[in-house]
C-alpha cells in the first residue's frame, strides 16, 4: 500500500467520479482505475460502488475515507517536521509562465507554499514567448516557465546563454482539440487533424499561437475568432457546438468547463504535436526561489508516477 494510493482514492471519493478525478490529479483514468482496483485487491474488500453514473463509497469505503484524510494529513505534518528550519525563510518570488501553466497548475503550487512557507510570497504573471524572459530581475528571485515545440526547442540553448540562466526540463505535454461535449466527435478517442475543417476554430491571437502556426498553415485551417484569454476561448466552444479551439493537454486540469462537462479534450492522431516545458532561473538563485522550485519539481513528480 502506497501514500500515493490514498490521495488517489480521497480524490475519487470526494469527486464521485473516477473521470473528474483522474483530470484533476492529471493522469489517465485507465491509470487511476488501475491503481484503484490494486488498493481493493490489497485491502482484500470493495471500498467503491462504480456505475454510470459516478462511483460511491462502500459503508467500508466511507470509514477508510476519514482514516485516509487523517493519515495524509499526519504525513504531511511529517514532511513539514523536516524542514521545519526552511519553513521560517521569507521573501517574495516573480514566476512568470504561459496562461495554461498558470491556470492549471500554479494555484495548486501556491496553495501548498502558503501551507508549507507562510512567508514566502508568489507573484504570479502571465505572459507568452519572449515575453516572460522581460520578467529577469537583478534580485535572482524569478522563475520563467516556458514551452518549445520540437522545431523551436533549438532556441532553448540560446535563450540559456543568451541570460546565463539556469534550466531543468519540466514536463511534456501535447496539443489536443478541445470541442463542445454536444459535437458527436465529442465520443472519439482519437480525432484526426483533417476533422478539424469542419470547425470554426476559436484561438489566441495569431502572434502567440506559435505551437500550432505550422499545423495550421498544414491543414489549410482558418480562425474566425480569436482572444487573448482563454477563458473567453473556453466559454465559446461550451456555448456552440460548431466551435473548437486547439490548446496544451494541461489546461484539462483544474479546467471548469471540462470538469462541468461542457467541453471535451481528445488528442490528436496521425501527427506528432508534443513539446516540453521547461523553468528557467538565476544560477545564484534565492533560498525562497529554490522552495518554489523544489514544489514545482515535486508536483509534477507526483503528476507523472
């Protein structure tokens, strides 16, 4: 029995959904599935009633609920008893990333820092491209998140030497579709880029979309509409069947209008659209910025296990 596997089944139980859940922990629900049948398995007893309609915890299943709650929070007592020297240092740290990283992930991030370094303040900005390197400053106290498809992935040596800058790879990540849970499409595992002809598509400002320039100039895709939040993108596509819109798999997580329901993500096939995500810092960097770091690294350690 894992730590892992208690924070999976708390998750499950309190979304009533083995969907829902798997979208916010950020893994697949194949996995999650998996991981759940093990953990009854060990247990030797059902501990969730699955159906169409959600899961529901077992009479059992509730009593290991609260027990669970209140092992995670002990652990997590533990982790703070470790560095409890490091939970007194204070400062602020700039973190400047793409919309999708600061949507999806960062809140979760500040969350935990806010509970582990009370005096360690996040400033959080948003920006595209060359943008977030405008957020270097001389107090080493900056994190810069940023993606490179594999084409533009030759810039990452530049863009190191060019600021005598620290790196470490984060995550990959692929582009997906993201369509109205109406559209019949809405029910294939895979859709190919073709399709997409029959959309009208809704994306970010033509200047800042520069994962999917080429994939659409490829596919012969035309935008209609186009905002620079993508929130607004979001909205649209909840609201007319007839629209989609082209993101980062990431944004799914902690999404609203996935997790309502309202709109569906499904990953391309037929064509490689992956690239990686990487966090830029100073090689003199702060205690506080090396926390921030240190959390960062570790959620999405957890994300990918």
């Amino acid at each position: 029995m894992q730590i892992k596997q208690l924070e999976y089944f708390v998750e499950v139980a309190n979304s009533s959904s083995i969907n829902q859940a798997a979208q916010k922990l950020y893994i697949s629900q194949q996995a999650l599935s998996a991981s759940l049948t093990a953990f009854e398995k060990e247990l030797g007893y059902p501990i969730l009633l699955r159906s169409k309609q959600g899961v529901e915890l077992t009479s059992r299943g509730k009593q290991i609920l609260i027990e669970a709650e209140d092992i995670l929070h002990t652990v997590q007592k533990w982790f703070l008893l470790s560095d409890s020297s490091q939970k007194y240092i204070s400062g602020h740290v700039v973190v400047a990333a793409p919309t999708s990283i600061c949507n999806a992930i960062m809140p979760s991030i500040i969350l935990e820092c806010k509970q582990l370094y009370p005096d360690i303040t996040i400033h959080l900005y948003e920006a595209r491209g060359e943008q977030l390197f405008d957020y270097i400053s001389e107090e080493n106290n900056f994190i810069i998140i940023n993606g490179y498809t594999k084409e533009k992935e030759k810039f990452l040596t530049a863009d190191i030497r060019s600021r005598d800058l620290s790196f470490f790879p984060l995550f990959n990540d692929e582009l997906c579709i993201f369509l109205n849970s109406n559209h019949p499409y809405a029910q294939y595992r895979h859709l190919k880029p073709a399709k997409l002809k029959e959309f009208t598509l809704t994306l970010y400002p033509e200047k800042d979309i520069f994962p999917y320039l080429n994939f659409l100039d490829k596919f012969h895709l035309k935008r209609t509409y186009s905002s620079m939040h993508q929130e607004n993108l979001f909205h649209l596509v909840s609201k007319d069947i007839s629209l989609a819109t082209i993101l980062p798999n990431i944004v799914s997580h902690n999404n609203y209008y996935i997790e309502n329901g309202s709109v569906k993500s499904i990953p391309f096939s037929g064509i490689n659209l992956f690239f990686s995500f990487y966090t830029f810092y100073s090689k003199v960097s702060t205690e506080a910025t090396d926390l921030v770091l240190t959390l960062l690294k570790q959620y999405f350690s957890r994300l990918q296990e």
